[in-house]
C-alpha cells in the first residue's frame, strides 16, 4: 500500500533518501490495520525494547500498515522518548510507518520537539504519524508533572500554547529575532501527520478544525465505549474543513485465542507472573481486568462481531489494536498473526470507504 524508493548509505545508516515519497493509496477501502504497542518498566530497558522492535518488525511482515508506540514519564509505561525509539525502529524496517501514540506535549520544549521529530522522519524515510495529547488523567501523569515542575491543573492551557509553537516550528521557519532560522532537517510534510488524541467533544471539534487526526483511546470513561466515541467523530467530522481528508484512529484491545476460556487462561497465566501490570487498572482478578479495560476476547468470530457492532470502530480510518499479553510471548506472536490474517479481513469498511473510492491518494508523506 505504500511507495518507496531505494535506501542509500549514510554514515553506515540506512536512510531512504531525503525527498523520498511514500503514499497510502485506495488500494483497499478498509481502514488501515495498526498495532499498537506498550513497553512496560522492567530491570532490564533493553530486555523490553528489543521485544518491541521484535513485535514491530513482525507486524511488518504480516503486512500491518502502522505501530504505534506509548510514550509516558515516571509511569508505568517504560518508554519517555518514543521518538528516539520509533528511529531506531526505522532502521530495522522499510514500509510499516511508525506513529508516537501519544507525545504528552507539556513535557517537551515546542522547538526542540519538531527538531527530534524532524529527524525521526528524515531516519524513516517520512513514515512518522506525529501523535500528541495532553496527558493521561486520572493520577497517572501526576508523578510527572511534579517531576517536571508544572501545576496539572494547567495542563489545558500548556498544551493549547505548546502545540501551537510546535505547529510553527513543523512549518520550518522560525522567527529568530534579527533573522529567520531553519528547522533541520525540514520537518517536510511531517506536519500534514500530526494526530491529536482526546476524550472530549469540545476538543474533537477543534481537532477537526485544525485538519488533524482524531486518536480515541481504547475505552472510554463515561459511558459504552463506542456510542461516547461516536459522538466524538461527529464532532469531529462536522468540523473538518471541506475537502480535508478524515483520520480517525480508533483504538481497540483484543485478544483472539480458540475460544473465549482459552483467551481467559492466557491472561490469569500473565496475571500470575507479572500482577502489578494489571493492579494500576483497579483490578483484582484477570475478569475484571479484561472488563474494565474493555478487552474484546474470544474466537476470531466472537471479536470480529463485537467490533461490528462498536459504533466508534465502524467509523474508523484506523484500527489501532493491542494484544493484552508480553510483547516476547509466543501467544502475543499468534494474536498479530492472528488479528492480520484472520480478524482483519472480517471487519467493516470504515468512514473513509466512500471517500476512497474516488481518491488516488489518502496520506502523503516526505
């Protein structure tokens, strides 16, 4: 589904060349298939990257269109740069693109942010999808915000005044005062790839405004998942400017396994050996983990109908999906597997279907 040209050598580095085009094209009308993954804490950082660049290379081949990764800071996401990992991903790949899901922008310098993004995308050949959001609610970016000596309270208004510099800076010119300065290397068309993810309505509205992306999370807090983050697309869409063309990602959770009690087994055996993964989610049991965390599991059939009927997921451009097991394990390779060849082909079109049909292109990219 995408277009690339030949690498070439740069100090022992595989770089696609700068000026390199790559194209989603309507080759298919079905939302793009994503993975979507997480790097949990461990003693060993380099134990739990490897494994994702693993799962990342996999996704390649199975013909996966994007992975996502999860940035947070002193949480239990292990990863506080996902730029500085998706690099190093985009050396060991050629086609998947690579999207941060998300940068949390309060924690970043505006100017210093577009410079690290400009270089991830110059190092993957412009396959960046540039996903950023305010922070994750409910105590789990408290620790950061008192790291970084900022008031949560004022998370909306930082955010609002961080992306729009970092929005200036992705145009590639910056006022330096008595002269003009340059980005480097230019941020291209990185800036037609910012994704914005939210929770609310007002906000969706201006996302669509903006021309952005819409990220939806794999839950949503008040209420069923797919009527609230139905809303949120119609807020979204009746905002896009005319002509603009929707991006909406929708996450979602699944765990495919031979039948409903096989998947359940999977879990209580992670939730064994690794409890504290599942306790900062409010649970007590492997059950109410895969409840409160909205994990559709089960037969191929059995997800395959649950998303069917997920108003929010039938809506989507994207399908961001998570595995809820260790990024090595033998059974987190079978769901990818899983989920490209089986789960994949059984899902609906999505908002972007009819749309396709009378576009060349969907997404360009430097």
């Amino acid at each position: 589904m995408l277009r690339f040209v030949a690498p070439t050598a740069l100090n022992n580095v595989s770089v696609p060349i700068v000026g390199a085009v790559n194209t989603r094209t309507e080759l298919s009308s079905q939302p793009g298939l994503s993975i979507f993954l997480q790097t949990p804490p461990e003693a060993d950082p380099g134990r739990s990257y490897a494994q994702a660049l693993g799962a990342i290379e996999s996704a390649e081949r199975l013909g996966y269109e994007t992975a996502w990764i999860a940035e947070a800071h002193f949480a239990p996401i292990g990863l506080p740069s996902a730029l500085a990992f998706l690099s190093a991903a985009a050396q060991r790949t050629t086609r998947i693109r690579l999207g941060t899901a998300v940068v949390p922008l309060v924690f970043d310098h505006p100017i210093r942010l577009a410079e690290t993004a400009a270089v991830a995308d110059f190092l993957s050949g412009g396959r960046i999808e540039f996903g950023v959001g305010k922070s994750n609610g409910g105590g789990f970016s408290t620790s950061a915000f008192a790291a970084f000596r900022l008031d949560e309270s004022d998370k909306d208004a930082l955010y609002d005044t961080t992306l729009a510099a970092l929005k200036e800076a992705l145009h590639g010119v910056i006022d330096g005062g008595e002269k003009a300065l340059h980005v480097y290397p230019p941020p291209g068309a990185l800036l037609t790839r910012v994704w914005q993810a939210t929770a609310t309505g007002t906000n969706a509205a201006a996302i669509g405004r903006a021309g952005d992306g819409l990220l939806l999370h794999r839950l949503a807090f008040e209420g069923e998942t797919g009527p609230v983050q139905a809303a949120l697309v119609d807020r979204y869409l009746d905002a896009l400017p005319a002509g603009a063309e929707p991006r909406i990602g929708v996450s979602r959770s699944v765990l495919p396994a031979a039948s409903r009690a096989d998947a359940l087994a999977l879990v209580r055996s992670d939730f064994a050996k690794n409890p504290v993964q599942y306790t900062g989610f409010g649970a007590a049991s492997p059950e109410e983990y895969l409840q409160r965390s909205n994990v559709y599991y089960g037969t191929v059939d059995e997800i395959a109908e649950r998303l069917g009927d997920d108003e929010a997921v039938a809506r989507s451009t994207d399908y961001l999906f998570s595995i809820p097991l260790p990024n090595e394990s033998a059974e987190f390779g079978d769901g990818l597997r899983a989920i490209a060849e089986e789960l994949y082909p059984r899902l609906p079109l999505g908002a972007e279907a009819t749309h396709r049909a009378g576009s060349s292109t969907l997404r360009a990219a430097v």
